[in-house]
C-alpha cells in the first residue's frame, strides 16, 4: 500500500467513524428488515460468552445486554462517544459493565479476556486491515479464550456508489446527510479460509437471509 493510499484509507476510516457518531440517535431506524436475526441471538446463547467479555464496537449496547446474561464482567469498546452514551443509558447502573471510547484501528486493550464478541463490526473492517484486526484480537484474549461475532452481507443497490466490486459504500442519514463507509460482503467459506490462514481455527454459519455468525478460537 502507497503512503497516498494508506492516507486515502485513513479518510475513510475517519468518514465512517463520523457516520456512526451521527446516526447514533436514530440507529435503530435503520435496521436490515430480513429474517434470520433470531438466529443470531440463539447462537451466541449456545455460544455461552461465559467469564470477562470483551465486546468491540458496542454501539448502543444491543448485543451488551445479552452478554451480561452469561458474561462476569464486560468491557465495551466503541469509537463514538454518542454510541455510548445510549449503551449506558441503555445498560443503567451496572458494576459489571466497563465503557471505553476508542477507534478499533489504533486502540490497545489494558487487559486480556475470555471472550472477544463483535456484532455487526468485522464487514467495516477494511480488508487491508483485516490482517491487523485479527491481531489485535488475538492479543485481546487469554490462552484458550474465545471469539464470536455476527455480522451481515446485505448492501443495497443505491449504497453501491463506486460499483458492486467495491468495498465502499455510502451511506444516508434521515436528514439527507451520507458518508462513506467499509462494507466487505463477507462469504462464510471464504471468511473461514482468510482466518485459516491467519491461525485461527472459526466455523462460520448461515443460515436465513444475509446474516451469519462465527465461533471459534486460535489454533
């Protein structure tokens, strides 16, 4: 990668930070209307997220709630302030839970965790990092800890501004306001395949609509 690509690359990155601090209030308004979502909810509870969780990219807290059902203790990790005051509204008053602001691409964990969770985060991961994220993640877990996530395919016709091949999209807010984001339409088989091939050992699942989940650990 050029100096003016990483550059362009870290514009981009700013840009979808800057969306996701904007639709914070009306997040929930934009919601994929599909099936299967369930199914996710299912999963990560036969998952069982047991223990101290780490969850990256917590927005307003959705999957937060659902961890503490298994979790000891759970920290949250989100970019936007505005996210996480909704996550902590949210929650409410909960010794358990730990909230961080911090941008996932320059971010270092204080401590290492049973179970790292993301939901609806590793398609706004730019495949030039993905090789990085999963690091990090790896440095985030105890030996012998876990991983699970949830996440999407869909991207809409309209979103496709720079053509279906590409990773980015743009994205409209209720007032008209858009900004370009990463969405990598991740396949479950070759999602297996690029985390073989960076030691880890995750079983990718899908089954209704353009959702899917993965678990699984380091080899």
């Amino acid at each position: 990668m050029t100096a003016d690509d990483a550059s362009e690359l870290d514009q981009l990155l700013d840009e979808q930070i800057a969306h996701y601090r904007a639709i914070a209030p009306e997040y929930e308004d934009h919601v994929i209307p599909f099936a299967g979502a369930d199914e996710l909810v299912t999963a990560l509870d036969a998952f069982g997220p047991g223990g101290t969780v780490l969850e990256l990219a917590c927005g307003q807290g959705m999957w937060t709630g659902r961890l503490l059902r298994h979790a000891d203790e759970v920290t949250a990790v989100d970019a936007s302030p505005e996210m996480l005051a909704i996550a902590s509204d949210r929650i409410g008053r909960d010794d358990r839970v730990r909230f961080v602001r911090g941008d996932l691409f320059s971010w270092e964990p204080d401590d290492r965790y049973d179970v790292v969770f993301f939901g609806f985060w590793l398609s706004h991961v730019p495949l030039e990092r993905f090789g990085s994220f999963w690091a990090l993640v790896a440095n985030c877990l105890k030996p012998g800890g876990r991983v699970f996530f949830v996440d999407d395919a869909h991207r809409s016709p309209g979103e496709l501004v720079e053509g279906e091949s590409s990773t980015t999209i743009r994205r409209q807010l209720n007032d008209g306001r858009a900004h370009r984001i990463v969405k990598v339409p991740h396949r479950p088989a070759d999602l297996e395949r690029r985390l073989a091939a960076l030691g880890w050992a995750v079983h990718v699942t899908s089954r209704s609509g353009p959702f899917f989940w993965g678990s699984g650990s380091l080899v």
